[in-house]
C-alpha cells in the first residue's frame, strides 16, 4: 500500500518563499527535512526562474588561488588545521600568485579569488602589497579575499589596497554547534564580528556554512537560514562537509545527527534554492566539495553536484586557478577535487557541461548588483 503524502502545504511555503522572500522558521525547516522529489522539483523549478530572470543563462567564474597552506587556527574539520602535523605546508610568492593571475586572465577570469589559512597578523603587510600588485596589474579585475579573521584595521587596508570582495563562513550561527567545531579559543561572536566589520568596510560580503557538519541539526540550519536573512550577505557559499583523514573528524560521516543517513546533495541543493528565493540577487556558488562528493561525469551525461548546485538557482563556480604543483597541499577534506572542470585550464570541459544544462560561462566581472 502506497502511503499518501499531503504535500500541499509545502507547495504553499515555496509559493509564499517566492513572493514575501521570507517564512516562519518551521516553514524552512519544513522545506529542509522534505525528501519528496516532486517537492523539491518544485523548489528548485522557482529558485532557477528567478536565477535566469536575474541572470540569464550565464555563469559568473572566479579563479580560485589557494595561497598558503599555513593556519593558526585549529578547527576541527579542516585538512590544514595547525595541529595536522601531516598536513604539506607552503606559501605562494607575491610572483607566483601574479603569474596565476595571468594565466587566469589569458583564459578569461576577471575575478581572482585568494583564499588560504589563516596567516599571522605578522603576514598583513605582505598581503596589503600582493593585493596591490593585483589590483594595479589588473585594473579591470575584482580581487576577493578569503583569508579568516584579521584585525579591523587590516580589513580596512586590504579594502584600500583594492580588495573589494571578502568571504568568511559563520560555519553555524548556534554557539554550542560552534563550539563543537572550534578550539575553544575562536569564537562565534568575532567571527561575526569580523563579518560586521566587512559589511560595514564595504566589501561584497560572502559567508555561509558546511551543510552535513559534525553534530549538526535542522534547527542549526534553520538559525543559518535567519542569521543569513538578515544579514543580507551579497554572496552565499554552501559546501557538504566532507571528513578529513588526518582531523578528529575522521570517522563522521557527512550528514545531520537527526537525519542520518541524509542526502546531503539533495539538502544542499534545496538550501541553495531557499536563498536565491529569499535573497534573489545574491552570489552563490556552485562549490568545489559539491563537485567532489558527487562528481557526475566528464562528459557531464550524469549530472554531478556543480549541475545540481546550479540547477537548483547557483550561479557562480571557482575553478581551481593555483599552480598545479601546490595543490594536493591545499588539503581541506579527502578527494577535494581540483582538476578537469574544477580547473582553470579545464575551462573547455566547464563549459561543455555547462551547455548541456543550458547555461554558458559569462565573462564579466560579476559584481553583485540590485536587480529589482
Ligand atoms: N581560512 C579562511 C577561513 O577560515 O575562512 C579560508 C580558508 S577555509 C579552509 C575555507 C572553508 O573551507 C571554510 O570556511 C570551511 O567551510 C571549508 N572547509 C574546511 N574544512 C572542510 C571540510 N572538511 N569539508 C568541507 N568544507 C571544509
């Protein structure tokens, strides 16, 4: 005997997300424990509608330099967090990371993307003059930064030196999950210190969480959905955690304490959609570890999660732009995925599975923009 769901409610949440841009929380979570694909279908149908009406068909690419290996924190997911004594460690040279640059930009990437650990305060100066150098060899560029918490002043500098974007997780707006994932040392309140101070420098500002995450629950997400509501990021970066060999996290496997096992591409993918509903002009990434845990086919037949990330209302990828020697060095999870498609020089194969969703890479800058 089939048993009947009565889905019409949830048919309403997803027609209310669209026109208020906003629900109760039991509204969101009920959109997030739903499986049933109809539902979803319908999800993400809106979510994409208002992604091509925004954006059309064309998907913004950032070129993703992995700059330094080096953490002083220790959180307790990470691949590169500092106590991972068998974590490779390296830093890119102000001319290294120039010559990604113009490699990237030989291929058409007009956003370069620096993300690394978190270095010390000590290193400041020498990223103010790397993202100078950036910014005066390739005026028509955006740099974005993604190198954790700095100093306030630091933020402002970088943002004088012609950074204009920055991205920074929350990681989970719930302290005790916070703590769980964290040295006891961070805190939830500077990191969302750190986040004020970004909006307020004027940065385009990016945060998000790890979907699936240690000791994670709906309620947490549901606490992400508002905090994220009403902070009104400009972009939104949600990846499935995937473990680490060499972290405490070793042996969890991807997915919520009240739901396991969970389809944590399905609920990444109708997180997406919740946002690009509620913040509909919103950045959001289709990110590396959704192509990683499912990776589809090179010839994009069987969609993998970039497809499914951008099916469901993502509208921008990272392709790996760091020099291939230091890659397997930028360690974050097991299998990170930072070849063919994830690739800056697989750029062709990109595009190709991007054709057969319908959708094309855009080469422009991409900046974050009121469309209403
Ligand atoms: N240090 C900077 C920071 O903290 O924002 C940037 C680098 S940090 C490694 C970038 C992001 O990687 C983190 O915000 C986290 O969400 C993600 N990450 C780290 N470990 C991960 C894991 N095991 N699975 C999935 N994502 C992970």
């Amino acid at each position: 005997m089939t048993v009947q769901k009565d889905t019409s409610g949830l048919y309403r949440l997803i027609d209310r997300l669209y026109s208020d841009r906003r629900l109760e929380p039991d509204g969101y979570r009920a959109l997030l424990v739903c499986d049933d694909h109809k539902v979803a279908g319908r999800l993400h149908e809106a979510a994409r509608e208002e992604t091509l009406k925004r954006f059309g068909t064309g998907i913004y690419i950032r070129g993703l330099i992995e700059f330094s290996s080096i953490c002083r924190n220790d959180c307790l997911y990470c691949g590169i967090r500092r106590s991972n004594r068998k974590a490779e460690r390296y830093c890119l040279s102000k001319e290294d990371i120039l010559e990604c640059c113009r490699q990237g930009y030989r291929l058409g990437f007009r956003t370069f993307v620096l993300q690394g650990g978190e270095l010390p305060d000590t290193s400041d100066m020498l990223i103010e003059d790397i993202c100078s150098a950036i910014t005066s060899e390739f005026p028509d560029c955006a740099l974005t930064l993604s190198l954790g918490e700095r100093r306030d002043e630091t933020y402002v500098r970088l943002f004088k030196a012609g950074a204009t974007r920055y991205l920074l997780r929350h990681e989970t707006r719930n302290p005790v999950h916070y703590s769980l994932l964290h040295p006891k040392e961070m805190s939830l309140e500077h990191r969302l210190h750190c986040l004020d101070v970004l909006k307020r420098t004027g940065y385009q500002t990016g945060t998000g969480i790890m979907v699936g995450s240690p000791f994670q629950t709906y309620d947490n997400i549901v606490e992400d959905i508002l905090y994220i509501g009403d902070l009104k990021p400009e972009m939104i970066g949600l990846g499935p955690f995937i473990p680490h060999r060499d972290t405490p996290f070793r042996n969890y496997r991807t997915g919520l304490v009240d739901s396991l096992p969970a389809d944590i591409v399905g609920l990444t993918a109708r997180l997406i959609s919740i946002f690009r509903l509620m913040l509909p002009d919103a950045l959001i990434p289709a990110t590396t570890a959704l192509a990683t845990i499912a990776p589809g086919d090179k010839n994009g037949t069987t969609p993998g999660g970039r497809e499914t990330g951008i099916m469901a209302g993502a509208n921008v990828v990272m392709p790996n732009l760091s020099p291939s020697r230091v890659r397997q060095g930028y360690s974050l999870y097991d299998g990170k995925a930072s070849s063919g498609a994830e690739a800056a020089e697989g750029i062709g194969e990109l595009e190709k599975r991007l054709e057969k969703i319908g959708r094309h890479i855009e080469i422009s800058r991409g900046d974050f923009l009121h469309r209403e």
